[in-house]
C-alpha cells in the first residue's frame, strides 16, 4: 500500500467535492484510512497537500491543451481556442477553481512566482515553437523579435497574478481580452 499515493487520492476527492477552505485534515486521513500523525510523516501541511494536487491538475490541463487544438488554423483562432479552453476547464475544475478562490489563490501565486518557470516549461516550449512556425508561414509580423515573443503570454500569467490589486471581479474575463488584442497586434500587417 502507498501511503502517500492515498492520502493524494482521498485529499483530491475532498478537495474536488468540499474546496481548498472546508476541508480538513482530519477528514482527509480519515477518508484515507489512516492517522492524522500519518498524514504528517508525507505531508507537511494541507497546503502543500492541495499545491500538489493543483499542479498536477494544471499540468493534465495544459497536456489536454496542448494535444486538442488545431495548430494549423489562423493564430488568433488557435490562441482564442486555447484562453477559452482553459477558462471553461477552470470554472468546471474544482481544483483548478482554486487560483481564482480568495481562500488559496495567493499561496498558488507565491509558489508560480518562484517555482513557476519549472512547471511551464512544456507548455511554453509549446506556444513558442507555434509562433515560430506562425512566423515562418508569415501568419505574424516579421518584425517583432522571435525572443519577445514568449513575454507576451507570459505577461498574461503575471497579470493574472495580480488579480487583486486588478480587481479580481474582472477576471478571467480580461486576460481573455488581452490575450485576443496581443494576437490581434502580433497577426496585424505591418509591412
């Protein structure tokens, strides 16, 4: 039996059913069949528990992501598809729900602002080599410089994690329209 696989398993299922704030614990090992000490020897907090488990969900959203679009169509199809995409499986994802929850979002936040880049690394290597393949069929501008283009994305996850300083009641709603004017700027014929 793996204890730790378990406790993952349990937490997931009370973390999807009940949220990040209203469970415990308690409930947690209970559900795991095991000892809340036990529950400490893998895990040092409920917190790091549910990191854990959101970056797995995430990780499974971005694969999903990354192997569902159509990459031959216009730019701005593929990256309006990809921001809606996302958004729907956030607001249907309980787990994911969480990085727009005021109960954890900021612990998401602090973990992405350091250990962030390690974990996007896939998804951004998939992005870039969508722009670069955009600029070789002469679907973008010529004349923005292949290194900006990943900053550009990138700055929708940084904004995103200013949410509250932004006003989190504008959210996701206006990373989906800064992402559509970026595409916008990027396909636009400046030539």
């Amino acid at each position: 039996m793996d204890i730790k696989s378990d406790i993952f398993k349990h937490g997931k299922a009370l973390f999807s059913t009940k949220g990040f704030k209203k469970t415990n614990i308690k409930e947690i090992a209970q559900s795991a069949g095991i000892a809340v000490g036990t529950f400490y020897n893998y895990y040092p907090s409920k917190e790091q528990l549910f990191l854990e488990i959101y970056i797995q969900e995430n990780e499974s959203l971005k694969k999903q992501l990354m192997e569902s679009i159509d990459v031959d169509q216009e730019p701005l199809n593929v990256m309006n598809q990809l921001i809606m995409r996302n958004i729907e499986a956030v607001h249907t994802n309980p787990i994911l729900q969480e990085w727009y929850s005021k109960d954890f979002y900021k612990e998401l936040e602090q973990y992405y602002r350091a250990e962030g880049s390690k974990n996007i690394d896939s998804f951004r290597a998939f992005y870039m080599d969508l722009f670069k393949t955009w600029k070789a069929q002469g679907k973008i501008r010529e004349d923005i410089d292949e290194e900006l283009l990943p900053g550009f994305l990138d700055s929708l996850v940084y904004i995103d994690m200013h949410k509250e300083e932004i006003g989190i009641q504008y959210f996701p709603k206006i990373t989906q329209y800064l992402a559509e004017f970026i595409m916008q700027g990027l396909t636009k014929d400046h030539n």
